[in-house]
C-alpha cells in the first residue's frame, strides 16, 4: 500500500501538532537507537521533505526544519540522515554546480 502525500505541513511524519492541530515542532522524530535503522529514517523524512517542498514549491519549509532541529540539541543518525538527502538533491541540480540560466546573485 503507498502512502497518501502530505498535502499540508503538519501532516508530515516529522512534524508535530497538539490537540488543536497546531504544529509544535517541524522536527519532532524519535530516534530508535539503531543507526543504520535510523540513518534510514531520516532519509526517508528528507525525500518526504523534498517531495513536499517540490509539490507545494514551498522554500520556507527547509529552514524551519533546521530550526527546529537546532532546538532539539541532537544531530545524530536521523538528522544525518536526512541532511544527507538534501545534500545529494542540491548536488544534483543544475544552480548547484552554475549551470543554471537563472541568475545568481552577486556579492555587494
């Protein structure tokens, strides 16, 4: 069975929301305490994450994750990770490595 894609914030599996379906956090995970187990996890979390920013063509989101994740004190397999998968998109892009026709822009 395929998952349903978030088609909102809060309903991605890293976010947290309380009783009133506010998000708390946008990077609430649980680590299991198995690396590689875990290093998957947050693999998982940044495709969801990339495909959500890509879908909804949000360029906020990214940055509130990373804040969040600098809150929460920890950067270990899951954080790993994730970081991981946002690192090898932006490798793989044409504005990554000056390819792009868009124009970058210029220090002052």
């Amino acid at each position: 069975m395929t998952k349903q894609k978030a088609t909102h914030i809060r309903e991605l599996d890293f976010v947290a929301v309380n009783e009133l379906n506010q998000i708390t956090s946008m990077w609430s995970v649980e680590p299991c305490g198995n690396y590689g187990r875990d290093n998957e996890l947050g693999r998982t979390y940044g495709a969801e994450c990339l495909e959500f920013i890509s879908r909804t063509n949000d360029p906020t989101l990214l940055g509130k994750i990373i804040r969040d994740m600098i809150k929460g004190g920890r950067y270990d397999a899951v954080e790993i990770g994730f970081m991981y998968m946002v690192s090898a998109y932006v490798i793989s892009v044409p504005y990554a490595s000056g390819e792009s026709s868009v124009e970058q822009p210029t220090a002052a």
